[in-house]
C-alpha cells in the first residue's frame, strides 16, 4: 500500500518575524487562503485517501496542526518527543506503518514546500512508487532554472526505464550546496537536478539502509517498534529517542544509499525557505512588488511587503524585504534574505525569547 509522510517540525528562522516557534511556517497562510501544511495535504487528494497520510511532527504542533486538517485521522500524528532532523522522523514513521502494513511504500514530503502544478506531481508520485516496488530508492529531482548554491544536487546518467510517461535514470551521486562555478556547470551541463527532498522507499527498505549506514539509529527504532501498541510504548520512545543523534536523511541515509533512481519533474516547485523564495510564487502588482497588507508605494519596485494591520509605505527603494508585525519589524536586502536566521540567532543569544 502507498503512504504519503508529511514531516512537519522544522521551525522556519528564515520567515521570521512572521514564523516563530509557536506558529512556524508550516502553520501560516504565506500563499493564499490555506496554510502551508494544508495545502501540503489537499495537493495528495485523491492519489492518497485520508488514512494512508501520516504526520510526523512534535505533540505542540500536531496540536496546532490537527485542527486544520479535520479530515486526517487525529492517530496519523506521530509526535517526537523532539526534533532530530529527517532521518530520525522517516524512521520513526516507516516503523510505525510497519507494525501494520509490511509492504508499505512510503512517499516522504515536507509541509513547506510550493507546488504549481499538482497534476503532474501526483503523476510523478505514482510513478515513483511503481519504481520503488521492485526495492530501488527513488527521488524526485527538480530541473533547475539556475544555479543556485542553497540546493543540494543530484546527477544522473542515461534513462533507465519509462514509467507513467516520466524517464527514470540511475542516480550517479549527491552533491550538497555547491559554490557559484560548480552551480553554474551543473545548470549548464544538463545532468543534474535539484534535490527536492522527496522520496520514495519500501519502508523496509528504508529500515535496511538504517541497518547498514546507520546502525545506533536503527537499533533505537527496533525497540520503539518493538513497543508499540504496548502500554510501554510511550516511555520507550522518550527513553530511546533522547539517545538518537541528529542526521538529515541526505547525509544519514541518500549519499551512500544503494539502487537509487532520481525522476527530473517540472512541477512549479518552489522551496519556501526564505523570503526570497516566497516572493517568486506570490503574485505581484505592476512594479512587481508581492504585498499582503496596505501598502502605498512611490517609485518602488520588486519589493515583499507583508504588514498586519499597519499602513506601510515606501519611496524610491527597490527588492527589499519588509515584513511588519505587532511586535517586531525586518527590512532587508531581497539578497539578504537568507540571513534572517542570523537575527534569530542573535536575538537567541542575547536572551529574548519574547521575540522568537
């Protein structure tokens, strides 16, 4: 059976002062009427019905989440007792699908991500899983439009098989982050793709790979999958999951993996990670500035205005970020925009919680 997994409990620092630790990101409504995290769930509908999408994210943010998306069931929340990044939170929900369904196909995904074209993304899904059937490790590859430095990459070779109307190639390696040059050859040699962060795996298969190259990790997942549907279930999991060490599922798991298979997609992707990235998927006026809020703007150009109850107003300045809430107030460079977690960092440091 295929599952969709939503990871939902990164704290968004680069959306502040609009995201902070009690409603990050994944909970706000940065594009359109819907939050980000429903709108994660209504683009499944109808590949995954409601039951077959689970939620892996802390009990505070389920709380917060759940009652967004009443059609998912309130026991598809699996809550960690805290975050340890995405390799922990995929082994935590293929162990849980496991007790259940030994043939699980897990789709993992995350709340914070924008997707034009739904259509074509499902496809893409579906496809993928057909792939992941036979056992390969498949990822959804995203073709860059230019050479960005903040995404990781993935190369690949010649088409391996056809599937669903989507070429499948053999994954040739991970590359995390490069510099500009190596960017720039990557977008121009046309055999690399931007990791999106999107996987398909047998949740068996997963486990294996923990078995292999994360062998701490996966004995810690054995005796929390050992417990489950037990009365121990719950002090297990915080007893073991307080020893498990932090590792995304690209270093823990993706750059040494074996039989793994990248599908390129053009499905008006966007990583929502900063301002920056918002401003490119929000429609603009004729100076193209982005704007929620009043705004009155003279001779200004290709701004993100976004103000809660506050006229904002500005003249004669161009691609700036300028988000104004009741208790605190960023302007920055559109250029800058990666550096707002900077500003939480500091504010961390100085001891002002009041603002995070």
């Amino acid at each position: 059976m295929l599952y969709a997994v939503i990871m939902a409990g990164g704290s968004g620092t680069r959306l502040w002062p609009l995201s902070r630790r009690g409603q990050p990101k994944q909970a706000l409504k940065l594009i359109g009427e819907r939050t980000m995290f429903q709108h994660s769930v209504d683009r499944l509908a109808p590949l995954f019905p409601p039951e077959r999408i689970l939620v892996v994210t802390s009990a505070a943010m389920a709380d917060l989440l759940r009652p967004q998306t009443p059609g998912l069931p309130a026991a598809n929340f699996i809550s960690e007792p805290e975050g340890r990044d995405s390799a922990p939170a995929a082994g935590l929900a293929a162990i849980n699908l496991l007790q259940h369904d030994p043939d699980a196909i897990m789709v993992m995904l995350t709340a914070d991500h924008y997707i034009l074209d739904t259509e074509q993304f499902r496809s893409a899904l579906s496809a993928a899983a057909q792939v992941a059937a036979a056992g390969t490790i498949v990822t959804l590859g995203i073709r860059p439009t230019y050479p960005a430095t903040g995404f990781g990459y993935v190369s690949f070779g010649e088409a391996w098989v056809i599937e669903n109307g989507f070429r499948v190639y053999r994954s040739a390696g991970f590359t995390e982050k490069p510099d500009l040059a190596t960017a720039v050859r990557f977008l121009e040699g046309g055999r690399h793709v931007w990791n999106s962060g999107m996987f398909v795996w047998r949740a068996s298969r997963l486990m294996d790979e923990f078995a292999r190259q994360l062998p701490d990790i996966h004995a810690a997942l054995e005796q929390i999958g050992q417990a489950l549907d037990t009365p121990q279930a719950g002090d297990v999991l915080r007893r073991e999951w307080s020893n498990v060490r932090r590792i995304s599922l690209d270093y823990g798991i993706m750059e040494h993996a074996d039989n793994v298979a990248v599908i390129p997609v053009e499905v008006g992707w966007s990583d929502i990670g900063s301002w920056a990235s918002l401003i490119e998927v929000l429609p603009a006026d004729e100076s193209g500035n982005a704007v929620t809020g009043e705004f009155v703007a003279v001779d200004s150009h290709n701004c993100l205005v976004r103000s809660e109850g506050k006229l904002v107003a500005a003249i004669g300045v161009d691609d700036l970020v300028i988000v104004d809430t009741p208790d605190a107030l960023l302007v920055c460079r559109r250029d800058r925009a990666q550096d707002v977690k900077e500003v939480v960092n500091r504010l961390t440091a100085q001891g002002k919680p009041v603002y995070l």
